[in-house]
C-alpha cells in the first residue's frame, strides 16, 4: 500500500493541481491542513471527489513537521508500506512518485529523497541565493548526520518505509523549517539507508519563505549540537573504533595547539618580546597531529555511511513490539 501525506498552508489555488495529478499507484492521500487560514482543507472536502483523499485538520499550527509527522500517524495506522511527502504548493511534480517509492519496495533504501543539484541544467531556473544557501545546508548535514553521500537536505520531496515511523522520536523532530534536515538527523542514529532522487527544480517568481540570514546561525548552532551528540552515540555509548580514537586524540590534541600556542602568541605580543621556539614547536606539532587524526575521523565517519536498509533487518517481533507501544499499525514490503 502506497499512501501520499500532503501538509497544506495556504495552498488553496495550487492543492486541487497537485491532487489530480496523483496517478493511480497511489492507494490513499492524507492532506494535513495545519490550521491554514485559507481553509485549503475544507476546499478539498468540497471540490475533491477522489476518494483515496483523506483531509486531517490541525486546531493548531504546528509546521511542515508537525503536520507531516501526523500524516505519517495516519498513513501507518491504515496499513500503509511507504509513505510519500509532497508539498501542496505545485513545485514537485506528483508523477514521480514511482521513482522515489521503487528503490524502498526493492529493498535498497529506507527512505528517499529528492535532489535538484544532480546536474547543471536543472538548477537553470533556482535563484542564486536559493543554490548558496543549499550548498551551505548541505554541507552543514554531512556533518551532522553522517550522511556523506546525499545532497540538497532541504529538499521535501521524500518517502519512507513505515515501518521506520515508529522508531522516530516525533517529539524531538524540529517541526518547522529544521524538519526535513533534522529527520535525517535521527534517520542517522538508526542507520538508516537514505538515497537522492534526482529531479527537476520548479521556480516561479514566489519568494521563499526560508531566509539565509535569519537561519544561518540557529543552523548552525543546531548542526554543531547535533554533530557531537551523534558523535557521542555511535563512537562512544554504542561502538568504539578506529574512529573514536583518532576523535578521542585528534580534538585534545587540536585544542591544546590551538589555546596554547594563541595565548603565548598573545602573551609575547604584548610584552614585546618573542615567543620561545620551544613554545612554538609543541604548539605546532600538537595543532598538525591534531589535525591528522581528525581527517582520519573524517574519513572513517564517511566510510561507515550506512549500506543496508534498516527495514529488511528488523524482524516482525521487533516491529510489533515498537509499533504496539505508540499504536500504530506498520506493514512490511514484500522483499
């Protein structure tokens, strides 16, 4: 069973579009109207006829996330497989949905997602400030979810397999415009297997809502938590490698080289005289030992991205168990 969860605020003059443009893979659609001032789901109660199409309403606004998250709740507790999200506003293109639900049923992924950077023509129509601000957010997620291998974290236009719904901490996912980054943050910790779809951008001459300047710095502040907490969790509670030693010793090392040859520096600065070749020496050699075992983190962090699907491995016992705790109902792909 294939659903579709469409999260919809003021989206009234493009949701009918979107809705009957959803081909017939489709089994049931979950429009989540998040408290939307233009009563988008009411104009879908009246004027949509198809009757896959179910519309929840939320008495309060609670995000992109918020209102994902309970379509997810919905789509699980019908029996749903996988679980697609679009957004209302007609800039992804419902016929695709084959090619993001494909790669679950057949066993190769957890959850897919869309990447509009995957060659130089689709990003033709993307403003420039919208392509800087990817690339920043792209980079900023490898290293907090450890998920190398994937691009343009921003994007909305995903799927996933329901039986990862339940293990998901719905209380803890950033609801509003970290949604998307952050469930890959926690898709992360569960080893999950994340792939990109590649797919056309759509632009016209809206405005985004999404503002680099006011969201670079609590970005980045949420990234860096996120970072060390995930470094935490998979290199010291659950495992420790190659990897948690070379962090363990590179960042003390970095740190000391950094502080105390920078203090020293100072220090001699200021009394005017020069700084001793000894003091010099340790700190340099504690910055570049330093800075050695932390690429080799790097590159062991990069090589441990996640290669087999998470939903193969769980058994029927594990996903009663879980689903049981949060009432829910998960199905299971025929692989």
């Amino acid at each position: 069973m294939i659903a579709v969860v469409i999260p919809t605020y003021r989206a009234r003059s493009s949701i009918l579009s979107v809705l009957a443009q959803i081909g017939p893979e489709v089994d049931k659609i979950f429009v989540i109207d998040d408290c939307c001032p233009e009563k988008t789901g009411s104009l879908v109660e009246e004027k949509c006829t198809d009757p896959r199409v179910t519309v929840i309403n939320n008495p309060t606004n609670q995000g992109v996330g918020g209102a994902t998250l309970r379509g997810y709740q919905a789509a699980a507790q019908h029996g749903a497989t996988v679980i697609v999200k679009i957004d209302a506003d007609g800039q992804m293109d419902p016929t695709l949905i084959s090619d993001f639900v494909k790669p679950i049923l057949s066993g190769r992924a957890d959850y897919t997602k869309g990447n509009r950077f995957f060659n130089a023509a689709s990003l033709a129509p993307m403003p420039p400030i919208r392509i800087f601000g990817n690339a920043i957010l792209s980079l900023m997620t490898k290293f907090s979810t450890g998920y190398w291998n994937i691009f343009d974290p921003s994007n909305g236009y995903t799927a996933i397999h329901s039986s990862l719904i339940p293990l998901l901490p719905a209380n803890r996912i950033a609801k509003r415009f970290f949604f998307e980054t952050d469930i890959l943050y926690y898709l992360g910790l569960l080893r999950a297997v994340v792939l990109d779809i590649p797919i056309m951008a759509h632009y016209g001459d809206e405005e985004s809502n999404l503002k680099i300047k006011s969201i670079l710095i609590p970005f980045l502040g949420a990234h860096f938590a996120r970072f060390w907490r995930r470094v935490a969790l998979q290199y010291f509670l659950r495992d420790f490698s190659f990897a948690s030693l070379c962090i363990a010793v590179g960042m003390p090392l970095f740190l000391f080289g950094l502080l105390y040859g920078g203090s020293n520096w100072i220090v001699h600065a200021i009394a005017g005289t020069e700084t001793p070749t000894g003091t010099i020496m340790l700190a340099t050699a504690s910055l570049l030992l330093g800075i050695q075992f932390l690429l080799s983190f790097f590159s062991a962090d990069i090589a441990t991205v996640p290669r087999h699907p998470l939903h193969t491995l769980l058994s029927h016992h594990i996903l009663g168990a879980v689903a049981s705790c949060v009432g829910i109902r998960v199905a299971r792909s025929p692989v």
